[in-house]
C-alpha cells in the first residue's frame, strides 16, 4: 500500500457565499416531492429523524420526521463515527501548528512505545492503517494515561501500513495526540481550530446532556442517568453531537477553505488506500460508485444505542444530502442491519439525480476521476 502522504489533487472551486433558504417551498419540484413521498413512508415505518438536502449553500429539502419539536428549534444528534472527521481536521491543523508532520511515529509522541507499534505514523492512525484492531479498549476508561495503555496494549492486527483494518482505537490514540500535543483538552481544541471556525451552532460533545431549550430525540437505547460520564471511548473516534444544519454547514465551511488549506482539504478526502471490497479511503472518508455510476464521497457512522448518521457528497456537483436519526437500525436481525438514516439515504439518492444541481459549480472538482491508492 502507498502511504505517502500525498492525495489526489482536488481543485477546489468555492461556490459564491448566499443567505441558505429557510424552506423547501418554492416552484414546482417533481424531486423535492418524490423524496417528501419516500421519506413519509419511511416514518410510517419507524423513521424518525431530520434529512437536509442542498444543492451548495442553497437548501432544497430541510425537514424533520417523526419528531415533536416546539417552534424554532432544532434537534441535534450524536452522529457515531462522522466524529472522526473533525478529529482528523484538527490533527491536519494541529501539524501545521507543531514540528508534527504526517510521517511522524509514535515513538517521538509517547514514552514506552512498545516496539511493535513505535513505528505507526500519524497518516497511518488517520487512513485507518495502523494495524490496531477494532477493540474499543478506552471503554469506560475515565483517565487519558489509562486509555492510552489500553491502546498501546493491543496485539496488531497487521504491520502498520500493510493494509486498511478500521479501528476506532486509532481515532482515539489521536485524541490522545491532541491533548499530549496542544496541551489542552481534546474538546477545546476541536473548539477553537474547528467548530468556531467552521460556525457550527449545535456542536458539543459527549457527556454533555441537552442544554436549556436544546432538543435531542430520544434514543432507541436511553442511556442511565449514572452513564454519563467521561469515558475515552466516546472521545476522537465518536461522541459528537450535531444538528443536520451542522454538518451543512461543515461542508460548506471546508468548500470556502475556512477550516483548512486545500492541501489539507486534499489529505483529507484523500483516497490514499483501497480496501479489499473496493472502497477507497481518505482520512475516514470513502469513495465509491453508486448504481447509476455517479462517483460518491462519503462519511457515516452509527451506534448500537440507535444513534445513526449519514453525509453524502456528490463529487462534480455540489449536491449533499445529510439525515440523522436516534431510532436506531431499521431492520433487526443476525445479519448486518440498516440504520434509519441509510434508509432515508437511499429515498434521496433515488430521488436526486445528477442533474438535481445542474447549471452550479461543483464543491470539489478533480482533475482527473479518484485512483486507487495501490
């Protein structure tokens, strides 16, 4: 596997800055009331969560289903895995701030490395190539030095940068990072070279319960009262809690280059490996084709407590599509299962074609189509 540091090249073209509508009304949009059909349907299933869809900074669908809401509020989420985005963001701006470069490995963050692991390098914590399995050793682990031991502990589940292996005790070893680096907390980091500058409103993170006049959806799997305390599990790898305007807004945050430069932009959408399915990987970001051939550029998450996430890009347009859900898996079973918010992912791919935003300049046009990372 290549594990440079380098990206695909991303020319990026900052769309014009425009108040966002506040409504989907408007001229008649077949679009618009196919995916307000599909999406009703979903709720008389069991959805029960919000869905943005834009084209750029101008909204087209911005909704909530399934979900009492008092008036001008709106409901934020905790979106699983989509944390691993910003924590990767604030790595890129933490480097930049540091004698840090991508390439630096363990062994000259942290004492007592042990040797199998000296060698892993901040670009192989984020691309998901660190050889560290999905263990959730911080779980319930409330002090950052025991977190770290549990981490570094690990057998590998591979050489560091011999393949992809997706592990969220990576995320949180770079969560580590920040904190034994900036020497602040994890959170106010993110605070300050991030959330502030991006602009996003619903921002916080894990323990923090709903403040005065915030609205969270209950949960398939409510937490205990006593639950909510400081765990490292739920720090770099998950634990933020968003609104569906939030991850607009971040979008449209890195498409105008406010949180990083483009070549960060670059190493962060990457792809810099392939998974063995063809999945190609920027730092927690995917490619793909989807059926109908449009390229897709995508982050996710999803909990087994019912919280699930989805942010879908459009790369050669600037189409997003976003939903959020706390109701959990739509489907139940041994198998895999599909969260909510997937589903309603589906119902707007469907409803959306290529042509949804035509005539508009891309978020992130690409010189050439992304090539695999082999």
């Amino acid at each position: 596997m290549n594990r440079s540091d380098g990206s695909l090249w991303l020319a990026l073209i900052v769309t014009a800055v425009a108040a966002p509508a506040t409504s989907s009304d408007g001229p008649h949009n077949p679009a618009i009331e196919h995916a307000r059909e599909a999406l009703g349907q979903l709720q008389d299933e069991g959805f029960a969560g919000s869905i943005l869809v834009a084209c750029g900074d101008q909204i087209l669908l911005h909704e909530h289903y399934g979900i009492e809401l008092p008036a001008d509020q709106t409901p934020s989420y905790w979106v699983a895995s989509i944390t691993k985005q910003f924590t990767a963001a604030a790595v890129l701006n933490l480097i930049t701030e540091t004698d840090l470069t991508l390439q630096t490995p363990l062994k000259e963050i942290f004492e007592q490395v042990p040797e199998d692991k000296a060698d892993i390098t901040i670009h192989d914590l984020l691309s998901h190539q660190s050889g560290l399995p999905q263990a959730f050793a911080s779980s319930g682990l409330t002090r950052r030095d025991a977190a770290l031991a549990a981490i570094l502990s690990l057998p590998l589940a591979r050489p560091p940068g011999t393949g992809f292996g997706y592990s969220n005790d990576a995320y949180t070893l770079l969560a580590i990072l920040v904190e034994r680096v900036s020497g602040v907390r994890y959170e106010t980091y993110l605070g300050r070279s991030v959330i502030d500058r991006a602009g996003l409103r619903n921002a916080t993170f894990w323990p923090r319960q709903a403040r005065e006049g915030e609205v969270i959806p209950p949960l398939a799997t409510p937490f205990a009262s006593d639950a909510y305390q400081d765990n490292w599990d739920f720090r770099g790898a998950t634990g933020m809690r968003l609104s569906v305007e939030d991850l607009h807004q971040w979008i449209l945050a890195l498409d105008r280059l406010q949180i990083l430069n483009q070549q960060q932009l670059e190493q962060l959408l990457g792809p810099h490996v392939t998974t063995r399915g063809g999945l190609r990987v920027g730092y927690n970001w995917f490619w793909e084709t989807a059926a109908d051939g449009r390229p897709l550029l995508w982050t996710r998450g999803q909990e087994q407590y019912g919280a699930n996430a989805v942010l879908y890009l459009f790369p050669g347009t600037d189409l997003i599509l976003v939903a959020a859900t706390h109701a959990g898996p739509a489907e139940t079973g041994s198998g895999p299962v599909t969260g909510w918010s997937r589903r309603a992912r589906d119902q707007m791919i469907d409803a959306f074609d290529r042509n949804a935003c035509a005539g508009r300049e891309p978020l992130f046009a690409s010189t050439r189509a992304p090539a695999s990372a082999n």
